[in-house]
C-alpha cells in the first residue's frame, strides 16, 4: 500500500540462480571491516540463516551451495535454496 502513495514500484519474489560471487572483493571488504563485522553485521541478519562462516576445507559442495573464501582458512557458505 506505501509503494502505491509513493509512486514506487513494489517488487516481492525469490533469487531463482546459484548467487554470484567475487573473492576479490569479499578478501577486501575483510580486509577493510574484519571478521567481525561479518559476522555481525551480515551473517547474523540473514532471516533465513543461509549464511555461515566455515573452514575452506570443510565448505559444502553440494548442488545449491556457493561459497567464497574471505581469508586464507575461512570461507563463506551461501546456501543458494534458503537465501532470500
């Protein structure tokens, strides 16, 4: 109902593809903010909990899983049929 008094358009659906990744920009957004606010500020929020923070041996690579390395031993699994 507020899209329509602000003339915006309202758009609600899914993320149908695998997510797109670039370590070279997760490597410097750790590199810039730290572990921790990735662990608060962007895993924690996720609704779903899609998002978790593994060892880069032990990340899933199962259909449906993307993963990007934030550092040398960690990584960041996304899982693709959960994320919103």
């Amino acid at each position: 109902v507020n899209a329509i008094q602000r003339s915006d358009m309202a758009v609600i659906g899914t993320w149908r593809d695998s997510i797109r990744v670039n370590e070279a920009l997760a490597k410097d957004y750790m590199a810039k903010h730290g572990m921790e606010k990735l662990v608060n500020d962007v895993i924690s929020r996720c609704p779903t909990k899609a998002l978790s923070l593994k060892n880069t041996a032990n990340v899933s690579r199962a259909d449906g899983i993307s993963s990007v390395a934030v550092t040398d031993t960690q990584s960041l699994q996304i899982d693709n049929h959960n994320c919103v």
